[in-house]
C-alpha cells in the first residue's frame, strides 16, 4: 500500500522538461501582457497619456502684442507703446547645469552642438552688455525666479531666445509712452496699471488699440533643460490698430494755451475752447484747462482728467438766439429787418424780462435785437413760434443729442419736453435758459448755419490703421439739412453785423470777416446749494463769412468779476487768427454785411 503512495506521487512530479516548458509559458504569457499595454499606450495611446506627457513638457511664454500708436491729422504721435523684454532665470535649473545642448547652424544644416555653462554664460553676458561675473552671480543660486536684466529690445530678446540657456526665459512687457505730455491729454486718455485703457481714447477704443496677443511654445524635459529637438511653435502676435484722429497738435498747444491764460487771468473755475472744419465736421481742437498729462495722470485732479468740451453741460445763455431767429426766418415769421418796438422791459403771460444794458422804448430790427444780446426783444420776436415749434428747433439743431465723437461720458444735456415747461421756462429757452447743453453741441449747431443749413456730425477719429499700414476711414454720417440755404445766410449776416456793426466788435479779425454771437448765463450751483453760484460767459464765431470754414467755440466757467466787463472776445479772435493762419486761409475780397440794428 506504502509502494503504490510512493509511486502516485512520484508520477505527478513534473519533469524538467514540463517546468521548462512551463516557465517559457508564463513568460510568454507576461510578454504578450506587456507589449499589449505598451501597444496601447504608445501605439494607440487610449488615455491620451503621451499626450499628457508633452503637454507636461510644453512650456509657454506670452508674446506681448504692441498697443496701437493714436496719431494727429499730421501723423504726430500722441500715445505710442514699446515692447520690452526681461530676462529671467530659474537659478536651481541653470546652477545644476555644467554643458547643455541646442540646435545651430553647421554647414547649412542644423546640428545638435553641445555647450558648456561657461560658454553660454559669456555669450549672454556679450548679448546684454554686462560684466560676465554679473550674469554669473544672476544665474547661480537656488531662487526659482530671478530678473537677470529688464527693459530690453525685442531684437536683444530674440537674440537671447537663440542662445537656448538651461533656466532661462524671457517675460514681454509694453511701455505706454505719451511724447507731447498733456497736449489732447483728456481727449488720448491713459492707460490703468499700463494694460487697459482708463480713461479717453484708451479707454473707449481699447479693443482697437490693444491687439492680440502671441504665444511661443517650447519642449522642457525632467531636468529643466530646454529640449533642441523638440517641439518650438511660434504664434506670432498680431500688433493693435493705430488710430488717426482729426486734432492738428500745434493748433491743440496754442488753444489750450490760450484758454489757460484766460482762466489763470480771470480766476474761473474752467474753460474749453473748440475749433471746427464747417466743411467736414472734423474737431480741430477741443483744448480744456488743466489738461491733464497722460505720463502721469495722478498728478491731476479727477475732474480734470476728462473733456469738458463734452461732458460739461450748462445752459448757454444768449448763443442760443441764433436758434432762435433761424427757427423765425425758417417759419417765415420774420426776417432780419422786421421791426420791433421794445420798451425797457417786456412782460408776457406774467412774466418779466430785461436787458444787461439800460435802454428807453427803441425800435430795433431782429438783427439789432442779436446784434445786441436782447432778451426782451428776443422774447418778444420768440413768442410768435408756438411752444411746440420752439422745442422741435431746439431739437433740430441737435440740442438734447450727445454728438457721439467716441469719447466717454458725452453729455446729451437737457432739453426738458414743451409740455412740461412752467409759464416762464417756454420764454427763457429762447434766449438760452431752461435748457442745458455742452459746448460741442453748441459748436454744432452754428456749423450747421455756416454751412448752409446742412449739419454735418462731429468727427474726431478720422481713420483706423493697420499694422501692414492699410488705412481704413471712418465714414461720416449723413448729414442732415436743418434750415434752407437762403435762411442760413441770412442768419450769416445776422451774426456779421452783430460784428460790424453790434456789440460784438471785439471779435473782428483784419483781412477777414467774422461772425459771431456771445453767451452769458446763470450757473447753478454744484455743491448741493439752491440757486445759482456764478456766471458762464461764452462766444461763438465762424470766418471768413465769404466762404466760412472755421467755428471757434469759447467758454469760461464762473470767472470772477464783473461778468459783464469779462470778454472771451480777444481770446476768440487769437485763436481765430492762429487757425486762419495756420490752414492758409486767403483773406476775405467781399464787402462784410451790415445790417441795420435799429429800425427806420
């Protein structure tokens, strides 16, 4: 029984043969199992994992895109950026490495060329311009980020880029740079922490101006190193728009200059000055006071970092006449040697009104009712337009209408609806009362007479560039007939005699006729208080009335003194003289218009 145990056993024991026919299984076996997952990890890559991998590697670094340059009509620079570079090291990877590899050209071809610490450290230190134990000191020791040099051309960067330095990387950053200071500095506007546009131009057309930005994509291995034969992509950046605005620079100095002075002199609170082409609408110059300077806006207090030219509304007093008699000449209610007898003062409805100047009964024409700034006998003619007629002229000639130049905070101001006026607002609105608006919407409203009638839209961007220089122009709006060609002339000559033979004198220019119209209102106060705090005082003109091609706007906010001594007039006439100057504009050859102010 034992010998027969014995004997099973003894046949269930493999042979050498069997074990070695076994173990050559099992191995097989492992090895399919093995090549089977490396099939499908290398070869199939089911998991995405190789590409996980390279994507581990892949280290990316922005390419700033240059901020679009804004430019004069001349192609004077106003804002322009500059791309600079800092180079910065990762010293634990750089300190570790002794030689490294990288791609150079060898007889045509590029070539894997192996490169010591040394060496790469004397060929930066060559690039930058520095002493070689200075870039020795920035690359070694154990700080993950260090600025090695800053601010560096982009020419120097690309040079640096090539030379494939273990730890080493380049950052892009862009300079805004403001050449003439605060000449335009509301209207260019500046940028926030240097990246995004606060305030003006920058502001609004910040998706123009900034591009978009590039991106290079390079291989890192395990140790740091920068890999030569791997992946090197290069999205270039596609820089940002230049912008071409309608301003002339050398005329924008002079004004904001000049209108400076003037508030320095008279100790108001602010001024504007604008000059317009009657021709195309195109902003010459809309110069404020305290202009600020973009390089460092911080300097300057918050309410001057804007335009007021636009964002400032104020009832505009007596430059709202012209309006008036145009809305009166238009509706063939009177022309401008209709007679009208106009005592002291006149009451309408309640309501009484007087002059700024002392005068008995007179029998003026509704040119001399201008030419002299009468409130009573603009009244008087004004209340022959229904209420309704006298909303809708406002209206026409853009008041209530922000005139949409492409700058922040544009005023529409106030032109309150007709049936809403109280028993004395329906009158004061003829002489420029009850109704607010800003200088630019005034401007607009006398280029529209100066040009026959036809109000053209305000332009101050005249064209977008683009980076391979093509330049696309922004197109006008269509522009709008508000009076007839034969009613703006008339109110052309209105505003002439006003000058030869009104009160308005002072703005006469030799060589050239001028019309114009001044303005003084009330200012309400600001602070919270009732009741009004101060005066405006305003003088609208174009030239030369043969042939008009120029409206010069003037405003001063609450100047000190007596404001009816106060005069923008010599200020107008300066900047007149220096614009007529400055476009070649021929003298005038006709005789001016002088029509008669009192009535016979």
């Amino acid at each position: 029984m034992a010998q027969n145990t014995r004997k099973a056993r003894k046949a269930k024991v493999p042979s050498a043969t069997q074990r070695l026919r076994l173990g050559l299984g099992l191995m097989l076996t492992l090895l399919l199992v093995v090549g089977g997952k490396l099939f499908l990890v290398q070869g199939l890559d089911v998991g995405g994992m190789a590409e996980a991998a390279l994507n581990n590697r892949l280290t990316p670094i922005e390419l700033p895109a240059e901020r679009g340059s804004i430019l004069d009509s001349n192609g004077t620079v106003l804002a322009s950026s500059v791309i600079r570079y800092n180079i910065v090291v990762d010293q634990t990877v750089n300190t570790k490495t002794e030689t490294f590899r990288r791609l150079e050209p060898v007889d045509g071809k590029d070539e894997l060329v192996k490169v010591s610490r040394d060496q790469g450290i004397s060929e930066l230190a060559a690039v930058l311009g520095m002493e070689r134990n200075d870039v020795k000191d920035a690359l070694t020791g154990d700080k993950r980020y260090y600025i090695v040099a800053k601010n560096l051309k982009p020419d120097v960067e690309d040079r640096i880029s090539k030379l494939q330095i273990p730890g080493i990387v380049t950052e892009g950053t862009s300079k805004r740079v403001y050449p003439n200071g605060a000449v335009a500095g509301g209207i260019v506007g500046f940028l926030k922490d240097g990246t995004a546009g606060q305030a003006g131009l920058e502001q609004t057309q910040d998706e123009v101006l900034k591009g978009t930005p590039g991106k290079r994509l390079f291989e890192i291995g395990a140790d740091g190193l920068r890999i030569p034969v791997g992946v090197d992509q290069l999205t270039p950046a596609v820089n940002g728009k230049d912008i071409k605005l309608t301003l002339n620079s050398d005329l924008q100095y002079f004004a904001q200059q000049a209108i400076q002075s003037q508030r320095d002199k008279l100790g108001a609170e602010w001024g504007v000055i604008i000059i317009s082409d009657i021709k195309t609408g195109n902003i010459i110059t809309m110069a404020d006071t305290n202009s600020p300077d973009p390089n460092d806006p911080g300097n300057s207090a918050p309410e001057d970092r804007g335009v007021r030219a636009i964002t400032a509304a104020y009832e505009p007093g007596s430059v709202e006449k012209m309006i008036t008699a145009s809305a009166l000449i238009e509706e063939g209610l009177s022309n401008p040697l209709d007679r009208f007898t106009i005592p002291p003062t006149y009451t309408v409805d309640g309501q009484t009104f007087s002059d700024a100047f002392v005068h008995g009964t007179e029998e003026r024409t509704l040119a001399g009712i201008l030419g002299w700034s009468m409130n009573t006998g603009t009244v008087m003619a004004g209340q022959r337009l229904s209420k309704d007629q006298r909303h809708d002229w406002l209206q026409k000639f853009g008041i209530g209408e922000a005139p949409k130049i492409g700058l922040p905070a544009e005023a529409t101001g106030i032109l309150t609806p007709a049936d809403e006026w109280d028993g004395r607002q329906e009158y004061t609105v003829l002489f420029g009362q009850g109704v607010s608006q800003s200088t630019l919407q005034t401007v607009r409203a006398f280029q529209s007479i100066a040009n026959d009638g036809v109000m053209l839209q305000p332009r101050l961007i005249d064209s977008y560039i683009d980076p391979d220089g093509t330049e696309e122009k922004v197109p006008a709006q269509e522009p709008r007939q508000v009076v007839s060609k034969d009613t703006a002339r008339q109110v052309r000559d209105i505003l002439e005699s006003a000058v030869t033979e009104g009160q308005i004198k002072e703005a006469g220019i030799d060589g050239y006729r001028v019309g114009a119209k001044t303005g003084t209102s009330q200012s309400p106060c600001d602070d919270g208080k009732s009741g009004f705090c101060g005066f405006t005082a305003s003088m609208v003109g174009m030239a030369p009335m043969d042939d008009p091609r120029f409206i010069v706007g003037v405003v001063l906010q609450r100047p000190k003194g007596d404001i009816y001594g106060i005069s923008n007039g010599p200020v107008f006439r300066s900047v007149m003289s220096q614009t007529l100057r400055t476009f070649n504009v021929q003298p005038s050859t006709g005789e001016p218009a002088r029509l008669p102010q009192f009535a016979k």
